[in-house]
C-alpha cells in the first residue's frame, strides 16, 4: 500500500437573563428534512440525494438529517440548526480497518501508585494481540524525558516488545506534550490513506515539563490535526490528572477522551476505543453550513468544535467509523429585521474508504420564513429540534457551573446548577422528554447534590466530584 501524501500546511441576574432567553427559545420547532440536490464525486456518476424515507440525506455509507427549531423566525429571537450524521454499520465479519497507532504511556512516579502502570502494562498487552500484520504500532513512554521503546513498526516480534512493556518503571516528572509530539512524529512516519492513524495518550498527573498551557496545547493539536490528518484520544487515570486540557487535546485532536476512575478499567476502556475504530468509513470528513451572515451571526455551535468564516460553519469531523453518530447544534443570532427567507445551505463531504476513497459531496438546504404571528410561530415546532436545544442549553449551563467550582466560586456554582434545574424543568413541562434531556436532567440533579457538600469536601474528593461532573456532562453532549 501506498503512502498518502501529507496535506501542507457566562451574579442571579445573569442567570435569570439567561433562562428567560432559553425558556422563549423552547417554542420555536418546526421538521424541515430540507430540500434535496444533487451528489457531487470523483468518479464520474452523479447520485440524487432526494432524502430517504427516514428523512436521511446520503448515497454512501454516511447520512445526515438537518432540521431548524422552526420553519418560522419571529422578531429577533434566536434560530437554531440541528445536524445529525450517521455511518451505516458495517458487518462484524468485514476484516478491521489496518491501524497506525502510537501509544503514548506516563511512566511519572505517580504511576507506581495503586498499580497504575501495571494496568498500563495488561492494556498494551491487549493491543499487542490485536495488532496485525498490516498494522503500524509504535510506543512511547515519558517522565521528564521521552524514550521511543518502540519505533512505528508492523510488529512482528511480539514476546520481545512484551519484555521491554513488562520492564517499564515508573520514573519523574510529567512531560506530557512531548511525549504526545512523539507519538504524533510516530504516527506521521508511516502515515497512510485508509488505516486509522492515531495517538493514545495516557496521563496520570498534572503536565510540569514541557508545554503546560491548556490553550497552547490545544492550539497545536488543532493544527497538526488539521495539518497531518492524525487524531488522538486521551485516557485520564485517578483524581490528578487536568481533565480540561485532556478533554481539549481529544476534541481539538477529533478523538475521544476517557475519565478512568479505577486503575483496574484501564484495559477494558483501551479495549473499547479499538473496537469502536474497527471499521472506518470516512476520512477528511466535514459538515459545512453557509447561512446568510448579513442577517445573521453564529452564537454557539454545541458538541464539536468548530470554525466560522465569512457565511460559512464548518465543522471537521475527520474519521467516521462504522455505526457512529454525532450530533451539532448550532445557534444563530438574528442581528437585524429581515423580510425574507433565511436560507441555510448544508454540504457533508468525506472520503468513501468502503469505495476506493471516491469524494462523496451530500448537499441539502434549510428555510425558515419571517413571521408577525406568534401563534404561527409558536405552533410550527419541532420537538427533536426542542429536546436538543434543551440538553445543549442545560449541559452549557452545567459547565459554567463546573468552570466554577474549580475557580472556587461555590456560592456561584450553586446559583448555576438551581438555574439549570429550573429550565429543565420548564423545558420538561413544553416537550416530551428524550433520553438525552433525561440523562441531562440526572446529571443535574446528582452535580447540585455534590456542590451543596462541596466545602466539607476533601481536596481528593472534590477532583473526583468534578472528574466525575465532567465526565457525565462529556458523554451527554457527545450522545456517547
């Protein structure tokens, strides 16, 4: 196989304002599927995109729905855009996407602890087994330095890598980056189209060499991720680690973060992120938005990050696996009256791996109309846009709230999460309840709960309250 070229180069009143601002934004849905065009690709046939039966956009093996809050905008309250993706599954039978991985293993002194490192060992170990023989695998482990104990390599002498795993001490100090910039110079040296090229990085502590900035480090994961197309997830272990600025490094990196509570799930959660990349079906994948910025500004967009230039959101998913979902949602300001139809022009565009990495261009349009009636307006719902809004709003909330208790502002904290209660509550009382809104709603309650405690708390127990916190409001926004 062929190597692919790399790509160059928020006090009460507040509150309150903000409650009253989402309760208002609760009445405003209404199903759009959009309007179908035509699919755009490398090889030659064109696909009509007319939606599916279940409202899916796609001729490929990844689809997506697209749906405004209402057909109707009222006045200058806000419009939202809900976009969900999905990747058909792929049989259990089809063989495994070939990997290029680097491992990237905190060997800190603080690893000796409560057999970290020897859980570290059984996970590698695992990755080992899996490994095939079109698989890259390189290792890296760091303390104050960077040692490569395994250069990226197809494996073939598997016992040997097991003894220098096995032979592993823990060691210094945390330099976190440069053993992840190792990993990622791994990874890129055997680079290829079609495999899964990825660094998994697992930490411990807090980073005290190197790079230890959170918005520095994740300003340079963005980049090579953009830059070279490589991904990484990120595996926390214990209560001392920086969950923030490991769950940056996953988002900006298009991988996924993972809180391990218990030192003895280390292995089970490696196991889990491979069997989640077990088949890729897209690369390079992006979903873009153009709408009309002369009347309009992009607020907030919910679950990914993002980017926002000239008209145009776009949000780079990269790689896609077999049976994945992801969901955004995307609020715009109406920053002047408008007496014409807002128009929201959608395009999903990947590389099909299932089909020789043909360029797949899936395209459809959203309208929504001026109103002067707030009947009309408030009838025009839709209630999948509705629950959405409600568990982004209420997770954003949540995490005001968890910002501030790691500033030690617990009084505010608590000001935050009775908020969040009550506009769940009122959005309960307006919509069916989705599974989201509930698993939002139980996280609400069971974080209030732990910040009525929080100054008679232990410093220990206070990490774990809010890697615990993090984690829960993580996992609902992703819908994982």
């Amino acid at each position: 196989m062929k190597k692919h070229a790399k790509k160059p180069f928020l006090p009460l009143l507040a509150v309150i304002t903000i409650l009253t601002a989402l309760s208002v934004s609760a009445y405003l849905v209404f199903f759009n599927t959009g309007d179908p065009v035509k699919v755009q690709q490398t090889n030659a046939r064109n696909i009509n995109t007319t939606p599916q039966a279940n409202g899916k956009i796609g001729s490929g093996p990844i689809k997506f729905t697209s749906s405004l809050d209402n057909n109707y905008f009222y006045d200058k309250n806000s419009v939202y855009l809900y976009i969900d993706l999905e990747a058909d599954k792929i049989s259990e039978t089809k063989q495994r996407t070939p990997m290029n991985i680097s491992i990237v293993i905190d060997r800190s002194g603080s690893m000796g602890e409560k057999n970290k490192l020897e859980y570290v060992k059984k996970a590698v170990d695992y990755l080992i087994d899996e490994a095939g023989t079109d698989d890259y695998v390189s290792i890296v482990t760091y303390d104050d330095y960077v040692d490569v104990l395994q250069k990226s390599m197809i494996v073939r002498e598997k016992y040997e890598l097991r003894e220098k795993i096995n032979a592993l001490q823990p060691g210094g100090f945390t330099n976190l980056s440069g053993g992840m910039f190792e990993g990622y110079d791994q990874v890129n040296n055997n680079y290829m189209r079609g495999y899964v090229n990825k660094v998994f990085l697992l930490s411990d502590g807090l980073a005290n060499r190197g790079i230890t900035d959170r918005y520095k480090l994740s300003t340079m994961v963005k980049e090579k991720n953009r830059r070279d197309g490589v991904t990484i997830s990120t595996f926390g272990v214990g209560t001392e680690f920086n969950e923030n600025m490991m769950t940056d490094i996953a988002d900006y990196g298009k991988g996924n973060y993972y809180y391990i509570k218990n030192s003895s799930d280390i292995p089970e959660i490696f196991a889990t992120e491979l069997r989640n990349m077990k088949n890729l079906v897209g690369q390079n994948t992006k979903m873009k938005v153009r709408f009309p910025k002369d009347n309009l500004r992009v607020s907030k967009v919910f679950g990914y990050p993002y980017d926002v230039e000239g008209d145009e959101v776009t949000i780079d998913f990269k790689d896609v696996f077999s049976g994945q979902k992801k969901s955004v949602l995307i609020k715009f300001d109406i920053t002047q009256t408008i007496k014409r139809k807002l128009v929201f022009e959608n395009e999903l565009t990947y590389e099909d791996v299932t089909a020789d990495f043909r360029l797949v261009s899936e395209k459809n349009t959203n309208n929504a109309e001026e109103t002067s009636s707030i009947d009309k307006y408030n009838s025009s719902r839709n209630e999948t846009v509705i629950q959405n809004i409600a568990m982004f709003e209420a997770n954003e909330i949540m995490e005001e709230a968890l910002k501030n208790v790691d500033e030690g502002n617990y009084d505010r904290a608590k000001e935050l999460m009775s908020g969040a209660r009550t506009y769940m509550d009122e959005q309960l009382k307006t919509v069916n309840p989705s599974p989201e809104m509930k698993r939002q709603s139980e996280n609400i309650d069971r974080y209030s709960k732990d910040v009525e405690s929080v100054e008679t708390k232990s410093e220990e127990e206070r990490n774990e309250m809010q890697k615990s916190g993090k984690y829960d409001n993580y996992n609902t926004r992703k819908k994982n």
